[in-house]
C-alpha cells in the first residue's frame, strides 16, 4: 500500500491518499494538486518531491 500526507508537500493541507498501485495514488494526488492547490503543471522537481514523500507500507 502505498500512502501519502498532502501536508507533507503542502504544509497545512490534510489530505490523505493511500492505494495499493503507486501510479493510481499518483492521479489522485496529481487531481487534488489541481483541485485544491491551483498546481495543474506537474514538473518534474514537483513529482520528485511528491515521490520523495511517498511511503510504502507493506
């Protein structure tokens, strides 16, 4: 399961993502990016951070 605190990204946010594959936890952040955030233009410094904050919970 991979996991994922908004507020780790974007301090203050409290969204919480989770999904067994990484790739659909991914559009779902890359969705409440734009929704919430205004962010539409995921750069590649944005997705490595993003990355960066994923955990994987076995």
């Amino acid at each position: 399961m991979f996991k994922l605190a908004c507020g780790d990204v974007m301090p203050g946010c409290a969204a919480r993502f989770e999904h067994a594959d990484r790739d659909q936890l991914l559009a779902q952040v890359a969705g409440h990016a734009a929704e919430t955030h205004g962010i539409t233009d995921i750069t590649p410094p944005v997705l490595a951070l993003v990355e960066s904050k994923l955990a994987f919970v076995a």
